[in-house]
C-alpha cells in the first residue's frame, strides 16, 4: 500500500506543486477543511501523515485516523493543536520552523519603515495630485530616518535575528 498524505486546507491552490514535488509512492489527497470532521475523516482514513495548512484542528480527526503517524503545521507554532493527547496517541506534530522568518522579518522592516517615513501619507498626497506645496509641511515633520535609531527587538529567534541581520546596515 502507497503512503498516503493528507493535505488539509480550504482550498486545493498548492496540492499541484506538492504533488509534483513528492514520490511516486506516496499517494497525495487533498482534503477540504470546510467540510464536517467526519466527512474529513472518511477522505484520510488510511493517510499515515497529514499536512495541516491552516485554521483550527479538530483532534477527533486524528482519533478517526488510526494509520496516522505525523502531522506536520505549516506554521512555526503547533498551539493549535493537543501535542501531549496526540502523543498520547502515537501521533508526533512538526513545525515549519522558520519557514516563513525571511519574509516576516523583510516585512517587519518594511513596516518600520513605512511608519517612520510616512509613506501612506506621502503614496496619497502623490496619489491625489498634492505632493507638491504644503503637503511637505504636513508630513515632512512626522517622517523620520531609520539612520542612527535605536531598534528594540523582542525575541532573538528565527524571526527576531533576521530583522536584526536586515536593519544592521542602518
């Protein structure tokens, strides 16, 4: 019998790329997470990992999946699911452990940005034709440089030390 994956998410928008991805003896089902946990259920009965791309986690699920041996977030953390009753069950839960960092910690710094410089305020003057005359006294006062600011981190982790990396070279 083929290895069967779960993918369990709203919508079928990756499953090509992993199905392109994956071996050819491992047999890859999508399975529509709006729908109830049973119908969920019958769709994975025999899957041995399951992908859980997003939203709550229902541990009933995994109780009606009894191949079930990994379950595997897409996100950093794993608060939504019950790691110790899922232990209990045989059932280990990963984490996509900095899988996201590069582009939470560039969007971090772009919002910082955004803010000290006012760039709403300066897009929607542009926007409307008034960047020219007294807009500049309007929000040039507001908007600061990032050059020479103390930037306070909380957390060192994948996250908080690639900001870091990124704003060093201000």
């Amino acid at each position: 019998m083929k290895g069967i994956v779960a993918i369990v998410a709203p919508d079928r928008s990756k499953l090509d790329d992993l199905l392109a991805a994956g071996p050819d003896d491992v047999e890859v089902k999508w399975i529509d997470s709006t729908q109830p946990t049973h119908v969920q259920a019958e769709q994975m009965s025999n899957a041995v990992t399951m992908l859980q791309a997003a939203g709550d986690f229902d541990i009933d699920l995994a109780r009606s999946c009894p191949r079930l041996k990994l379950i595997q977030a897409t996100s950093a953390g794993v608060d939504r699911f019950d790691v110790a009753a899922l232990g209990e069950m045989g059932i280990r839960v990963a984490n996509n452990h900095g899988g996201n960092a590069n582009p939470v910690a560039e969007h971090a710094v772009a919002l910082m940005i955004t803010v000290l410089r006012k760039l709403t305020l300066q897009f929607e003057s542009a926007r409307s034709g008034k960047w020219m005359g007294a807009i500049r006294e309007d929000w040039t006062p507001q908007a600061y440089e990032i050059s020479g600011k103390t930037v306070g981190i909380v957390g060192l982790g994948q996250i908080g030390r690639r900001v870091a990396q990124r704003l060093q070279g201000w």
